[in-house]
C-alpha cells in the first residue's frame, strides 16, 4: 500500500508520485476501456487552472488518468468535447484507487485512519 501525505497544496507545488502513475497505467483506458499495451497515465492538461500545471508545466501526479494511445491522442489535439471529461475520468480513477487500497491516506498531522 503506498502512503499519500497532505501537503500545503497553496503553495502549487508540483506533487511527484511515481508508484501512482505506475498504477494508473495498469488499468484499462477510462475512456474506452480497452487494454492494448498502450495505457499510459496522462495528466490533466489545459483546464482547470492552476491545477493543471499551466503553460509549460505539468499538472501533479494525483491528477492522472489511463488512456489508450487513441483517447491520449485525442486529449492532446485539443478535442474540447473529449477534454471536457478530464475532471470526471480522474474522479473515476481517484475512486477507484481509494478503494482498491492502492495508497493509504494520512492527514498532514501523521495520522493515518483510524487514528484519533
């Protein structure tokens, strides 16, 4: 189980979390949910802002979701219909990251759950 620790986020600082990006790229597309060797972790690109990362930079690892070569093809051409639903497939992937256990949540005062 990996740990996620609760960072001062105001700071928009970059957020690296390698083992989740290698996760997130074992599933199958969120879009089309096909599984073909293709699926990659893309990160949240051109909306929401500054979350996204902004011009030149990349948004933090938490804001990833899988996608095929296809639908990642898609999302980087600027298909505004496709773009629209980077919030929702990264919840999707969230969610059911969350409940599979893949990381375990400890609040920024070390206590991770059950802890009072």
């Amino acid at each position: 189980m990996l740990e996620w620790r609760m960072r001062d986020l105001s700071k928009n600082k970059r957020i690296v979390f390698k083992q989740y990006l290698e996760w997130v790229a074992t599933l199958p597309c969120v879009s089309c949910e096909v599984r073909d060797g293709t699926v990659v972790a893309h990160h949240l690109k051109g909306r929401a802002s500054p979350l996204s990362g902004g011009a030149g930079y990349k948004a933090s690892d938490w804001l990833t979701m899988p996608l095929c070569y296809t639908c990642h093809n898609k999302m980087h051409s600027g298909d505004a219909a496709f773009m629209d639903w980077q919030e929702y497939f990264i919840l999707r992937t969230l969610d059911q990251a969350f409940k599979l256990g893949v990381f375990d949540y400890v609040s920024y005062r070390g206590k991770g759950r059950g802890d009072t």
